[in-house]
C-alpha cells in the first residue's frame, strides 16, 4: 500500500479557510471587491484579508498591499457592504485608505435565478499618497449586475460591472485624472470548492490644466484577478512498524490568489512629464495563505491491499463520502438506490454560508406544529436516512421510481446514477440540443431521461462507459464502480472547475 501511495493526488479547492476546524469552501462572491485587487482570507481576524492592487494613476504601475476588512449586513433583504482598505507601498511612499459602502437588492426569477443590482450608497471615501502627491477622490460612479444560478451541489455566478472614478491631484480641481472600469466576473460556490475571476478594462485620462505649462495623457490597463484555495492529498507513511494503523492520508489546504496586468502607459521624462512614447507594463503578483493540515480517518480495508481502488475507496472513506469503517466493505458488492443517494448527499454536501454577512430577522414564534410528511410511501419519516434522501428529493436530484415510490432497496443502476450526478452539478444544459447523440456504443439503449446527463458525464470525464465503449444503462453498480464515480465526481468538482473558472481564464 505504501510505496503507490507515495505520490500525492492533488485537486483544487476553493475556500475560505478556518484553522483547526474540517476545512470546506466558503462563498467567495465578493471577497475580491471591485477595485481591481486580489485577496486571501487572513485566519487570526474576522472579515479580514490579506489584500493587493494596481495604481495607474502616476503613469507607472505600482503595486499597494494591506487589508481589506468587509462588513456585510443583510436587512428587509437590502444587503449592505461596508469595504475598508488600508494599503502600502513604502517603496514608492504610497500609501492608500478607501471606504466603500455598496447596497445591494436582489430578486428571486421564477425559475430560480437570482438577479442582484448594486449600487453606492454615498460617495466613498478614498485618498492615496504616492511620493508627494495627493489624489483625492472627488467623484465615483458605480453600478454592478450579478445573475446566481443556485443548483443542488453549486451556485454559478456571472455579471458585470462599471464604473468611472475622477481624482483631484493636489487638491487643485484643474488637475484631475479619471479612470474609467469596465468588468466581467465568474464564479462559483460549492463545499469542495470555490473561485470567482474578474477581467477588469482600464482607461486613464489624466488633465493638469492648474500648471503653469498644462499637460494630458492617457493610458489604458487590463488586470484580471482570480482567487483559489488548492488542495493536496498526500499519502503519511508511518516510520515506526510497532503502530495500530499503516499509515494514512493528510489534507493540506491553503488559499492563493493572482494578479495579472498588462498596462499601455505613456513613457515619463525627467520631469515625470508625458512623452508621445508608450509604454507596455506586464507583471503578475500573487498571495497566499498558510496551509492548514487534517489528518483523515484511517479505515480497515487490508481486504483490498493491491487493489487499484485501495486508493480512492481509503480517501472517501477518510472523507465521510463512504460511511462505515471498512471492516465488512465489499468491493464487489452490489449497491442499493438508498446506499447510493447517502454516498452522493456526502459528496456534494450543503453550499457553505457566506461567512461576511450578518442578517438581521424577526423572530416569531408558531404555535401549531406542522406534521412532517415523508415524500415517498417506502421511506419513514423514521428513517434513519430520510434526512438525506428528503434532501436530494428536495433538491431535485431524485424524483423517485414513480407514483411516489422511491424503491430504497432496489438496486441503482447507471442510467439513475448518471442522472442523479449531473442534476447535482445542474450541468444537463452542456448536452447538444435538440437532439443528443453520445459517444457510447449504445446510445440508443439509453433512456431519453439519461441521454443528457450520459453525455454530460462523458465530456467531463466523470463517467465514460466500460473498457468496452458500452453505458450499460440497465447495468448494476458495485461498490468498485461507485468508488471510482464518486472519486471522479469530487475530482472535477474540486480540480477541473478551478482550471476553467481560473486558470484558463488567466493563461489567456
């Protein structure tokens, strides 16, 4: 078992992260700001983060790092968000401080979605000291639109910001430069991951009409910003031999986040003064913050020593995903549709809170008692997974066998399986449409409720049929087959999410 396990398996995943605590993905949405800048969450204070932005406003790029704290307060369903930063160079002598104070409404479509518009509430508050000029904010115009796609295991994020600032250079009115911004952002939340990119377009117009030999520039920047938390699974191997347990895996866990410009400036002569020259910038910066360490339960399965899902099966048992402790686990055991859902409820988990908001509630009480009515006839409010299986019904990722029978004991087979993981991811819409054709040799024995999913499961590697080519629709699962989808499924969402959320973007 050892010497294969050497190698570390790594897969991304996005979070704030809580020392000493099971480590999961917190919302992220917003985390970042508006202003350009990256940051990652610092442990030791609350709603705090290691910060850094660009300033283009002497016609040089300059980096500023510090702390961005965020406040956000939820009242009769009006968010408000309060955005302190405190930021440096001491290089440059540069210094910033700017408060942000957004307000944001959202409203819930029928079909689910969630649109946001956020506004400010007043003008913030914003000076930066760069040598020994002063820029002064005089005048901010901001509006940002956010669409949510809330699915059962993830919420997907896309929207759009804009904005124009006006700086008083000095404190003489003549001498402004105003900066306008245009942004994209993407994002997504989950409990293995999470990570929001933002593209942001820059354009400079600097007047110094308040001297004595008036002068004008402009100048134009793209910064594009991602924020991540990676993970890495790596196998311990024990160095005494007189010890209860063969090794084990450790999670290591920690947050980064990049920053990468490209800046056409004009060149500067001696005076700092503007020549016809322009001037390409390019650099990229980056964050992170220290890893934090779990150690996963070691479980009992020395019935599977050699075997190639030794691996997989030891870190979802290590990560709840598989209950038990291993002692009676069958590797070529058929699985039920109850033992299934309870595995895949494990894998995909509740969507984490965001951990900036404090909502304000009216507490009322009701004194009538509402009878719980199971939502199947074979499954007892008694149960004792009926939390579970209520919560994937709930979520739309079952529906049952029909006339509200959900057949617990019955054996799953891989077209339910199938289906029921991409209604988790909420990706059925990756399918072609109208008419989907997949590449398993069998396409035509798979049933129209599956098609879509069975071909949404094979482009993102999560399922790709047996050595064969076959999906096998009406094939029974065994615990090695469910091993090796669940490893896969935490596998995409925890790495190749990341990959196109982020590092894609920002290898562009």
């Amino acid at each position: 078992m050892k010497a294969g396990l050497m190698r570390w398996i790594g897969f991304i995943v996005v979070a704030a992260v809580i020392i000493l605590m099971p480590m999961e993905a917190l919302a992220v949405e917003g985390t970042l700001g508006y202003e350009g800048g990256i940051s990652a969450v610092n442990i030791s204070e609350d709603n705090e983060y290691y910060y850094t932005e660009m300033c283009f406003l002497t016609g040089k790029p300059i980096f500023l790092s510090g702390t961005l704290t965020i406040d956000k307060r939820v009242r009769n369903d009006i968010e408000t968000a309060t955005y302190t930063y405190r930021l440096e160079n001491a290089e440059e002598a540069a210094t910033l401080t700017r408060v942000i104070i957004y307000e944001t409404v959202s409203d819930t479509k029928v079909n689910g979605q969630i649109t946001e518009s956020t506004r400010l509430t007043r003008l913030p508050t914003e000076r930066i000291t760069i040598g020994g000029d002063i820029y002064t904010l005089s005048d901010y115009n901001f509006s940002r639109s956010l669409l949510t796609d809330p699915k059962p295991a993830l919420n997907y994020y896309a929207g759009e910001f804009a904005g124009r600032k006006t700086y008083v250079v000095n404190g003489n009115r003549d001498n402004t430069i105003s900066v306008g911004i245009s942004g994209k952002l993407y994002a997504y939340d989950q409990y293995w991951s999470s990570t929001q990119t933002q593209k942001i377009q820059y354009t400079l117009e600097a007047r110094m009409m308040g001297e004595s030999d008036p002068y004008q520039w402009g100048g134009s920047a793209e910064v594009t910003v991602s924020t991540t938390t990676r993970q890495q699974i790596k196998f311990s191997e024990n160095e005494p031999w007189q010890i209860s347990f063969d090794g084990g895996y450790v999670r290591r866990t920690w947050e980064e986040a990049i920053l990468d410009y490209h800046a056409r400036l004009p060149e500067m002569d001696s005076e700092n003064r503007p020549t016809p020259v322009l001037k390409d910038y390019k650099s990229r910066t980056g964050i992170s913050t220290p890893p934090v360490l779990e150690r996963l339960m070691v479980p009992n399965i020395k019935q599977l020593n050699g075997h190639w899902a030794q691996e997989p099966v030891s870190i979802l048992f290590g990560l709840g995903v598989i209950p038990g402790t291993g002692d009676d686990y069958n590797i070529n055991k058929y699985i039920t549709r109850r033992e299934f859902v309870i595995m895949l409820m494990q894998a995909v988990r509740d969507i984490p809170a965001d951990p900036n908001v404090r909502t304000s509630s009216l507490v009322t009480r009701n004194r009538n008692k509402t009878v719980e009515v199971s939502p199947f006839i074979d499954v007892s409010v008694d149960d004792p997974d009926y939390s579970l299986i209520k919560r994937a019904y709930e979520n739309r990722i079952t529906a049952g066998t029909g006339k509200y029978y959900f057949e617990p004991e019955s054996y799953i087979t891989y077209a339910e399986a199938i289906k029921m993981i991409v209604s988790a991811l909420g990706l059925e819409n990756l399918a072609p449409w109208p008419n989907t054709n997949t590449p398993y040799v069998d396409n035509d024995s798979i049933p129209a409720y599956a098609r879509n999913a069975a071909s949404v499961a094979y482009s993102l590697g999560i399922f790709q049929g047996d050595e064969r080519g076959f999906f096998n629709p009406t094939g029974r699962i065994t615990n090695e087959q469910a091993a090796k989808l669940f490893y896969n499924l935490i596998q995409y969402m925890g790495d190749e999410l990341v990959k196109d959320y982020s590092d894609r973007i920002l290898s562009f």
